[in-house]
C-alpha cells in the first residue's frame, strides 16, 4: 500500500514538473481600462503567416475586423455631437459651417488644445519623440541614439502598417529602451474617418504593439498630421485610455525635398534658434523617422540641444506619467499582474508553439487560452471575434489541443504528498 501511495505521488511530481508556470505579468488586471479589450498573444514575427493576424497594412482597417468588445465599449460612452470632417486638402471643414477652432469641436490644425493633451513639457525639458516608424531608416537613427545613451529617452510613435512589413524594426526600438506608442494604422487623417474606422486605426496598432512588446499596451498616440478633434479625442480616451500627444513646435523636417522653401540648412539653422532660447517653456518638437532626410535633421541639432542645457526625456517622463497603460516605466519592468481566482495556472506548450493566456472579466477567475503560432487563423475577422469571445465570456477554452490548463506543478505535488498521507 505504502509503495503504491508512494508511487502515485511520484507520478504526480513528475507529471507537476511538465507543466509550464505562465508570467502573470502576461495577465491584465481586473481593474484595468484594457481588460476586456485586448489579451495577450504572441504570434511569431518570423512565421511566413505573422500578416495574417492583422488588417492589411497600407489602409484603414476594414470594419469587420473589430472585435466586439471594442464596439461595445463604443456603445458604452458618450461623444460629442461632432460629424467626420471633409478633408479639404489638409483643413478639414465641418458640416454647417461650425468653426473648427471653437472649444466644441476644438481641431489641433486650427491650433485648439484641451486641458488633456500634452504639448508643453516643463521648464528646460526637451520631450524627443519621432514619427512613422518603423522604416528603412530606423535602424541608423537607433544606432545613432545608442551611441548618445539616449535610447530611453525618446517616444516612438509608430504605424501599425509598418509594424506588420517590419515587426523586428519595432522591436529593435522596444530592446534598445526605447518608449513606443501609437500613430495609428495607416496614417489618415483621423477626423474625416468614421467612429469605428477611428477604432480600427487605434486599436489594431495597440494590439500589434502590445502582441511584440511582451503585453504593453500603449498609453499615449500622436494623431497623423496633428488632425484631432474632440470625437476623436473622445474615442482614444473613453474607449482605451490613449492621452493624445501634439507638439508645441513643429521642426518642418517633413517637408525637406518636397518644399523649396525648407532645406536641411534652413530648418536646422531654424531649430537651433528655438533651442538657444528661452527654456521657460519646454520644447515638444515634432520630428519623425521617415527619410534620411529628418534623420538628418536630429543628428544636427542634437549638439546644440545638449550645449544649451536642455533635458531630454521621452514623452512619457517629461510629463512623469507612466509609459504604458499596464506598466511603469521601461520595457523590462514586469507589467500590473494578478492572481487568477484563488489558484494560480499554468500552461504546457511545445517548443513550436506560441502559447498566450487571456484571464477574464467574470468574478469566477477563468481563463481562456489561444495558440497564435502554430495555428494561424484564417482571416483577421475570424482572429478579433474568437478574442473577443474568449475575454468577454469568461469561459475556460483552447483552441489546441496541446495548450493545458493544469494546476501548478508545487499543488499538484501538494495533493500527491497528502494522498499518499490519507489512503
């Protein structure tokens, strides 16, 4: 009797040391704005299907693409009585004639800004941040803020349709320290799309973040050619928690080569005027990672930033607020975890396979878990429904067979240990 007992438990222990313990800094908190609207995957960027977890990059994400828990927390905040703009060559007009400028639609191209938008760092603070990548470009512009110690320092505002052609670029910014957020996923302007386009454009670029950054979800989004207004700002906020970002100075390298009028001399020489001056207000100049041109420019004014006394800091620590809506600072720091129910879970996974874990909303404490690499799905619709599904019902499922909810491995062996004890 004793040596069977005695078996079983060994049994127990090895069958407990197989079972993988997931990071619970995977997990969103119950109280988080993001629990229920996005869950942790990790599709791997070398499987020749990564594309197939996302919208087509290039263009608005269709509709059809949104998960329903996106739609439904839509539903479930109230916007302003704000019609999509007509994009009038970059000056959008609104229907009836109402001012653009006025605090109730409150347009950043017509230079309107709310209490919540951040543009004006403190005093003698430099906020570095850098538009549109990933690109061809990156990797110089990276290796030049390696070589300054200033990785950290900086906010990226990256497109989601970059992400997906060059996902290894987006990580080379998040392994070299660097701070990343969101500038939509395909560049348009936001104000003319519809209420739903608006979340596609978020959202999709939040999720592909969040699914190669370890389960950040981003905080903070700069609107493509600063085009916001208060339905816009309304959605960011009310249905993710993004702070909408615009800048106080604009460094024009953008039109360097399209514009006679700029050259890289006349900007730079422009810049560096702004930055011999008073340091009273801080500077958030807009600058971005598209052409070796704008790289350029940063290179050329970095020396004067640093001889003149400015701080750099990212975005987010020039305002001191956190870098992610799940986490503190850094891409290293363990994000907000949680305890599922009263037990913690684990998962078995083969080596072939990208495992994730979704907790739920419900009181109950299950968990849902989803196989994002050895099954790709079959449409990104198919993808955003089944994730919807699984966080907002709360039920316990798998979509592989070899992903297994188990106990972990020192309970397991507890019970082994008290049933040899009692039988």
């Amino acid at each position: 009797m004793f040596t069977n007992n005695l078996l079983a438990t060994f049994s127990l222990v090895v069958l407990a040391a197989t079972a993988v313990p997931v990071d619970e800094s995977w997990l969103q908190p119950r109280d988080s704005e993001v629990h229920e609207l996005f869950y942790k995957r990790a599709p791997n960027p070398s499987d020749s299907n990564f594309a197939s977890n996302y919208p087509a990059p290039g263009s608005s994400p269709p509709t059809d693409s949104l998960p329903q828990a996106w739609l439904d927390k839509l539903k479930s905040i109230t916007l302003p009585d704000i019609k999509p703009s007509n994009p009038n060559n970059g000056y959008p007009t609104y229907a009836d004639g109402e001012t653009p400028q006025d605090q109730h639609i409150c347009s950043f191209t017509y230079e309107c800004t709310t209490d919540e938008d951040l543009y004006n760092p403190p005093s003698g603070t430099f906020a570095l941040s850098f538009d549109d990548g990933p690109t061809n470009v990156s990797p110089d512009l990276y290796d030049y803020l390696a070589s300054n110690n200033i990785s950290t320092a900086v906010t990226h505002f990256m497109i989601g349709g970059n992400i997906v052609y060059d996902p290894f670029g987006m990580q080379a910014a998040a392994k070299a320290g660097g701070h990343l957020a969101v500038h939509t996923w395909s560049h348009q302007y936001t104000t003319t799309l519809s209420n739903e386009q608006v979340l596609g454009e978020l959202g999709w670029t939040m999720q592909i973040i969040s699914d190669l950054n370890g389960g950040r979800i981003p905080k903070y989004w700069r609107p493509p050619y600063g085009d916001v207004d208060n339905r816009v700002r309304a959605i960011a906020k009310g249905v993710f928690g993004l702070e909408t970002v615009v800048w106080n100075t604009d460094s024009s390298d953008w039109a360097i080569g399209g514009n006679p009028q700029y050259t890289h001399d006349s900007v730079v020489s422009q810049v560096n005027q702004w930055l011999s001056g008073s340091k009273d207000k801080g500077l958030l100049l807009l600058e971005h990672e598209s052409k070796d041109t704008t790289v350029a420019v940063f290179k050329a004014i970095l020396p004067s930033i640093r001889s003149n006394g400015w701080t750099i800091k990212n975005v987010a620590d020039a305002f001191h607020m956190d870098w992610y809506v799940n986490a503190g600072k850094t891409n290293t720091e363990a994000i907000t975890t949680m305890s599922v129910g009263a037990s913690t879970f684990a998962v078995t996974n083969s080596t072939s396979q990208q495992s994730s874990t979704s907790a739920s909303a419900s009181t109950t404490g299950s968990a849902s878990t989803t196989s994002s690499a050895s099954q790709a799905p079959s449409s990104t619709s198919t993808t955003a429904a089944t994730a919807a599904a699984a966080v907002s019902s709360g039920s316990g499922s798998s979509s592989s067979a070899s992903s297994t909810l188990l106990l972990p491995g020192y309970a397991m062996a507890g019970l082994g240990f008290l049933a040899a004890l009692f039988v």
